[in-house]
C-alpha cells in the first residue's frame, strides 16, 4: 500500500510540473498575442494622426479593434483544464479552443456562366476576358479586353451588356482600349477601369453618360480597392503599386515596390493582381518572378507568402501567377495561370494545393486555359476567367 502511495504522488508530481509548464507557456502567449494587437492600435493611430486621416471610417474601426482586444482580455475559455481519468488517478491536461479551420473544396467540372461560345463580339461571346467583378446580386463585371468593354452579365443570363466602352478600340472618353481591370463601386454606382492600351484609369459612372480620366500617365495592369475607399494600381512597366485617395489626383503615393526591375523583396517582376486585407496589407502577384508577396502597410520589403522557389509546376512552384484572393483565414488562392491550375497556399505552408483544374491545357469542364482573375460570390462558389477559352467557368462549392 505504500508503495502504491509513493508511486501515484510522483505520478501527480510529475503531472502537475508538466500541466504548470504548458499552462505558463499558453498565459504568456496570450499575453504577447494582447500586447502585438494593443501595439498595432497603438501604432494605426498615430500612423492615422500623421497622415491626418481621422474620419469617422477609421474611428469605427478602431473602436472595433479595441472592443475585440477588450472581449480577448475578458474572455478566458481559450485556456481550460480537463480532467482525464485514470485508474486510481485523475491526471489533468491544458486543452486549447484553437482549432484548424475547415479547408473548402469545390466542384471539379466548371460550369460556363459567361461566354465560351467562341471568341468573338456579339452579346453571348468574349474576346480574352481579363478581370471580372462580382457584386452582391451575383452580377458579373468582366474586362472583355479583346472587344475594348466592360461587360455586366446579370444572373442566370446567357448574354451580357456592354456598361463601359464597346464603341471600339480608341482613346476617346467613350472608348477603351484593352482594359485589363476593374472596380465596382456600389457607393457611387459606378466602375473604375484599368484602361491599360490608354495608360489610363477611368471612372465611369453607370447612370450618366459622362466617363472621366481618373488617373492618367500610368501602366495601369490591375486595380484593388481597400475598405477606406482608396484606389490601388498596379504598374507593370515601373514594376510597382501605386495608392490613391479617391478625392486625391496627381501621381498617388508608392505602397509597394518602386525599387526598379528585380528579384529582390523590395522589388517586383511585372507586378500584376492585387489583393488588400483589412490591415491594408497588401498582396500582390509577382509574374515573372513567379511568387506572391506580402507587403504590410508602411513596410520597406515583403515577404514571399506563395512560390518563390522558380518558374515550375511543382507544389512548392508557380508559373506566372495572376489573380490572387486571400481569405478571412489568411489562405491564399492563387491563378497559375501557366500551369493552368488554381492553387490554394495556407499560412506557413511550404507548398500550395491545387484546388481546380491541372489537368493540362484544354477546354473541358474539368480544365483551363491560362486562367487570369479570380472571385468568390457570398455563397463562397469560386469564379475563373478563362482567358484562352473566352468563358466565365463557375466551380461550385460542395463543402
């Protein structure tokens, strides 16, 4: 009986010293994980004092911020003890809330929404659709580059209109000429437009025949747009993103890039698509350097979030990355668009996934043909151009 009792209190002993070492380790990355955001707000709001941005946009926000910090702070079911039996024993263990998110799937066999009927001019066809726009009806803006126009194809439609331009190539305030992107602004029911052969971005209101040169002077490739209405472009031939206010004119401010030609973490390679989370980081598709960079707001290089390692079809490989999404979760999509294949890269991950197509170059349901731009509607199904294929293709979501 003693030994019995001698042996189990060493058990517990040894138990404890080693719930005590995971539970220390747990608190005090909770409490670095407070003090970063605590610091991050603290920084935002002196980044917004400098640049004088104080409106009532960015004050909401950052009251959200500090309400999330104050809810983590207040909120201690991230760590817990959990009791496990045993015979004779009740050992205990630090269990985390913190589980890996779900990874969705989707549809291998595209469905053709928009085009694929041969390239062409009429109402039902494409000429090499560039980026595309979904709003909140599930109404489709495409960048129909080849016929020099915007496109909106409404739900459930088998023909588009033509919104923007269609009065054939030129550079007249009424024409495009091989527009590569654009934006949909619902505040103001109008879209901005990388009218990339005019080095120029329009603004083109949907309800009034009056289009304007928003910028100019500039190799526009693609657009973005933040959640405080600020205009990213992307210059391919100066390989750097430019950032303008929408009141703002003149040449905008550098955000990324702006170093010349190169392969080095401040440089691009023909910058192209562009995403910009919530924090205004910004992440870009890096095409001939094969890779997706990360640039944090404000920051003097970025980092490789996706490729990097050579042109190549390989997991760890890109081959002329083009349209990017990132998710809440941090995941990244990608268009391979040389590979013919949509990726998937997660946070930290060595290598992507291939999430749609990869079955080499072609024109079935289940392939692509250097796809170009990317979108996701609101009930999470995912949207390729095709550009070779002169199609919209629709992957459904199935989990």
């Amino acid at each position: 009986i003693n030994q019995w009792e001698k042996n189990s209190i060493e058990i517990i002993r040894q138990t404890a010293r080693q719930c005590r070492q995971t539970f220390l380790k747990a608190i005090v990355g909770f409490h670095i994980d407070i003090e970063e955001k605590f610091n991050k707000l603290i920084k935002e709001i002196k980044e917004i004092e400098e640049e004088n941005e104080v409106n009532e946009t960015n004050l909401e926000d950052l009251k959200e911020k500090l309400r999330e910090i104050t809810r983590k702070v207040n909120d201690s079911s991230e760590i817990f003890i959990e009791e496990d039996s045993q015979t004779f024993i009740k050992r205990i263990s630090v269990k985390s809330t913190r589980l890996k998110p779900k990874l969705e799937k989707w549809e291998q066999n595209g469905t053709t929404i928009c085009g694929g009927n041969g390239r062409g001019h009429k109402s039902y066809q494409l000429s090499g659709p560039e980026g595309i726009f979904i709003d909140k009806h599930q109404n489709i803006f495409i960048a129909d580059s080849g016929n020099h126009r915007i496109v909106r194809w409404k739900r459930n439609e088998n023909q588009g209109t033509v919104v923007a331009g269609g009065n054939g190539k030129g550079s007249r305030l009424n024409q495009l000429n091989h527009p590569t992107d654009m934006i949909f602004d619902e505040q103001t029911d109008s879209l901005i437009i990388a009218d990339y052969g005019n080095r120029r971005v329009m603004w083109w209101f949907l309800n009034e025949d009056k289009p304007e040169t928003f910028i100019g002077d500039i190799d526009c490739k693609r657009l973005t747009m933040d959640k405080f209405r600020c205009v990213y472009v992307s210059d391919d031939m100066e390989h750097e993103v430019r950032r303008w206010k929408m009141e703002e004119n003149g040449r905008g401010r550098i955000f990324a890039g702006g170093y010349g030609r190169g392969d080095q973490l401040n440089q691009f390679q023909f910058p192209n698509f562009m995403f910009v989370d919530d924090e205004q980081s910004i992440y870009v598709s890096d095409v001939e350097n094969h890779r997706v960079m990360k640039w944090i707001k404000y920051a003097e290089e970025g980092i490789v979030v996706a490729g990097g390692n050579g042109r190549g079809d390989n997991l760890n490989q890109l081959n002329c990355p083009e349209g990017i999404i990132v998710d809440h979760e941090g995941r990244i999509y990608v268009a391979d668009c040389g590979n013919h294949r949509i990726m998937r890269w997660c946070e930290g991950d060595e290598e992507g996934e291939i999430i749609v197509g990869g079955n080499r170059n072609g024109n079935e349901p289940n392939q692509l043909s250097y796809p170009r731009s990317l979108s996701f509607d609101d009930e999470g199904n995912l949207y390729v151009g095709d550009l070779e294929n002169d199609r919209i293709e629709k992957f459904g979501l199935i989990s």
